[in-house]
C-alpha cells in the first residue's frame, strides 16, 4: 500500500463476518445517496453528495469475514482545483482477529497529504468509517448522510 495513503483502523467485541455485513452495508453508514451494488464481487455503485462530490466504485475484492476493496473508476470532487483526484485510488477494508476482538482496517489509497482533498477529505473518512461505521457495527445503526429529495 501506497505509505502515506490515510489509513485509519479500530477494534469491536463483533465477528469479522460482522464487521463485513456491515462494511457491505454502505447505504448504512456512508450515505443513502447510493446507487448500485455495495455487497458482491464486481458490483458497481456510485456515491454523489449535491453537486460537490461525485464518485463511482467496482468492488474488485471481496472476501467474507476479510477484505473488501472498490477501485474508484470515476470521481468528481467540486472542491477542489483537480476535481479528479480520486479517479483510481483504491478504498481497502481489511478485517481480522486481533486478540479476542475484531479489527477493522481501512486505507485510501492514494489519498496522500499531497492532494487537495486530503484534509476535508481525510476527515470525512474519520466520520464515516470512525464514527458511523462503527456505530453500525457496534449498534446496529450507523450515522449514514440522508437521501436528497428531489
């Protein structure tokens, strides 16, 4: 993995087969606002928050109760000056044992301090996977942006 890539990671009580219920639920703890396949090997979706982020991802791993990973194949970020800075970057849960806890690791790769995404979005990534995700897992119910009506 790319080293400086942000990366953050915490432990849960829950079952690696439970964090990867969880982590395949993104409409749970990411957003409403998605569109397609979250939870099977080469499932398409595509993640948009008003007109400032856009983004679409394959899921190009997934193993119960282990890894999941989704290849961004396209992203609009309208934020910031090179509004494609995600387009190729990967997003990486990695869950495993850790003593008698489940540990759950997630990366973007190639989301460095040397774009202008980083901070804004670095600490979306805190929320979402920090906050939200694990309240998923821990709770049941994760903290995920409503959908738009339109």
């Amino acid at each position: 993995m790319e080293a400086n890539s942000y990366t953050t990671s915490f432990t849960v009580d829950q079952t690696p087969e439970e964090v990867f219920k969880a982590v395949s639920n993104v409409r749970g703890w990411w957003s409403e606002q998605i569109d397609g396949d979250t939870d099977k090997l080469g499932g398409v979706f595509t993640f948009s928050h008003k007109t400032h982020h856009r983004s679409m991802h394959e899921i190009t791993d997934f193993v119960s109760g282990k890894r999941v990973v989704w290849k961004t194949k396209g992203a609009s970020i309208n934020f910031v000056k090179d509004k494609t800075e995600w387009n190729g970057t990967e997003i990486v849960f990695e869950i495993g044992k850790q003593g008698g806890k489940t540990e759950l690791r997630f990366t973007h790769i190639g989301l460095t301090p040397t774009i202008e995404c980083y901070g804004g979005c670095s600490s979306a990534w805190d929320y979402y996977v920090g906050e939200s995700l694990r309240d998923l897992i821990t709770t049941g119910k994760g903290k995920a942006e409503a959908r738009e009506e339109s």
